[in-house]
C-alpha cells in the first residue's frame, strides 16, 4: 500500500502491513524486552538523548545487549521519523531479546530485535484535558522493586492493564496506583504529582515507579517557576485531600485530575499551579534546546 508508515525492524524499513517479526521472539512468547516511547513535536524529538538512555539502563537491568551504540540509535530514530515525514509522531522504540526456542532461557536467543514504530497517539480529547480527567485508586499495587520492578521500562505492562481494566469497569479515565507499601506510586502509564497549600510532591524513586522524563521535566519546570517541589511518601488519604492533582507522560503531557475514587479534588476544576505548568510545558515542546532536532 503506498503512503503506508515505514516501520523499523532489524536494519530493515518495511510498510505497516508488512511489519511482522517471529512468533518465538521472546518479546512475543514472553515480554522479554524493554521500550521507550518519545513524543515529536513540531519536528523536535522531545528529550531523545534521556529516553535512549533510559532504554539502555532498562536494557543493562536485564542483561540485553542493544546491538548498536546510542549514538547509532539515535541516528536511527531520527531516520526513521525523516524516511516517514512526520513533523509531529509518537515514537515507539522496542528492543526484545529476539528470537529463541519456547524455552525461556535468554541464552537460546541469538539476537535482540529492534523495531522503531512511528505513529500518533491521542490518550485523552481536549475536553477531559480541560476538564480534569476522573481517576480510581487501583486495588491493583505496583510490583515490589525486588520483583517485576516498573523502574525498567519493561515488555510487562500486565500489572498497568489490570489497573486500567478496574478504571474502565466503573467509567474513570485512568487508575492511580500504590506500591506494596500502599503509598501512591503512580498511574497506569504516567507519574504522579499532587498540590498541597502551593507545594508540589510526587513519590520518591524508592516507590518503585518509572522515573519519568516528563515527570524530571516538570520538576525542574516548576522549580524555575517558583515553586517548591518535594519528593516524598504520599500516602492515599493526601492525595484525596490534595489541592490540585496531576500526571505526566510522554504521550500525556502534564493531565489534570480533577476526582478521585469519587472525592473531588480542590473545587472540581484544574488547579492554577497545574494550569500554569501546563501552560508552560507546552512552550517546552519544539524547542530545539529540549531535545533532538529532526527536521
Ligand atoms: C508506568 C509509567 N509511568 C510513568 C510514565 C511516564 O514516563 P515518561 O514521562 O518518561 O513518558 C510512563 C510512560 O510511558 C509509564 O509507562
């Protein structure tokens, strides 16, 4: 089909419908691999450089040798975005241990497989994003570090689903969730924040949740803004009676929570300090300094 988005996989650029890779890859059999996802914006790949670091942390966690240096990815990624003319694409870098034998053991697997996906993705319309979107308090807890930890940015996204399957069931618009401690940890794709008397706290590194580049953006944001911000424990009864609510992702952005588990946060509405931040998180995207610039 021509016109078709070109789809990366080992070397080779193939179209959409042609993009397969092997039934015993271990991405596939299972979900052993790591990804990233990088938001271009106005032909500016939003903080590349930290989002291949990060692959290749998440990589080192698991002992996946990525078969080309990070210069090379990034040279790739920006490549593929050009070979597919999208000024404005949602990314999705994969790498799996590739292709084995129905044996888990990663030593059958002679080669990781690299696939660069160039896309669009809209996670929320603009009237929940100006709204504030309705969020659950999930029953279900995140991993412990010393188990499937979500710090790496792993294939096994199983414990998000099933949160965001309990979202879905009552009609909330995401789920936040705990760590094994029952403090917040975060949602089921993005990091937390909550606004208590003009500060702003996420949970620390130690929850157990993904460090975020979006979120450590936002942070740095909104400390040049003014603001104080404070990582610590946030247990479920302050974020109920939070000020403001939010979250960050890469394909979110920064969203504003406006209800949870059915208490409403603040007066109901997107809080100023999470306007604010909004506001001056959007003028961060395209910005060349903020990233790698594509075309
Ligand atoms: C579980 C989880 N937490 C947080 C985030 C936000 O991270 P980032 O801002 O780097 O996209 C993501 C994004 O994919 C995620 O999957």
């Amino acid at each position: 089909m021509e016109g078709e988005p070109l789809v990366y996989i080992d070397g080779e650029l193939v179209p959409k419908s042609q993009a397969k890779i092997s039934v015993f890859d271990h991405g596939f059999l299972y979900g052993d691999g790591v990804f990233e996802s990088i938001l271009v914006t106005n032909g500016v790949a939003f903080k590349l450089k930290e989002h291949v670091d990060r692959l290749y942390d998440s990589a080192k966690a698991i002992c996946l040798d990525i078969p080309m240096s990070k210069e090379e990815m990034i040279k790739t990624v920006v490549d593929v975005v050009r070979a597919n003319g999208l000024r404005d694409a949602y990314v999705r870098l994969v790498v799996t241990r590739g292709v084995g034998d129905l044996g888990l053991d990663p030593r059958k697997c002679q080669k990781p497989t690299v696939v660069i996906i160039v896309d669009k993705i809209k996670l929320y319309g603009e009237e929940a994003l100006s709204k504030g979107l309705t969020a659950i308090i999930s029953s279900v807890r995140r991993d412990r570090v010393d188990a499937t930890t979500h710090e790496v940015k792993s294939m096994n996204y199983l414990n998000n689903i099933l949160a965001k399957l309990e979202a879905n069931a009552v009609g909330a618009d995401e789920a936040i969730m705990l760590d094994d401690r029952g403090f917040v940890c975060e949602g089921t794709a993005d990091n937390v924040f909550i606004v208590k008397n003009g500060v702003i706290y996420t949970p620390p590194r130690t929850s157990g949740a993904l460090p975020g580049i979006t979120r450590a953006r936002v942070m740095r944001l909104a400390e040049e803004l003014g603001y104080k911000v404070v990582e610590k424990d946030i247990t479920p009864v302050e974020l109920l009676t939070a000020d403001e609510v939010f979250l960050t992702g890469t394909a979110a952005g920064i969203v504003p929570v406006t209800k949870v588990a059915g208490r409403v946060i603040g007066n109901g509405r997107p809080g100023p300090i999470t306007k604010k931040l909004m506001e001056s998180f959007k003028r961060l995207l395209g910005d060349p300094s903020e990233g790698v610039k594509i075309f």
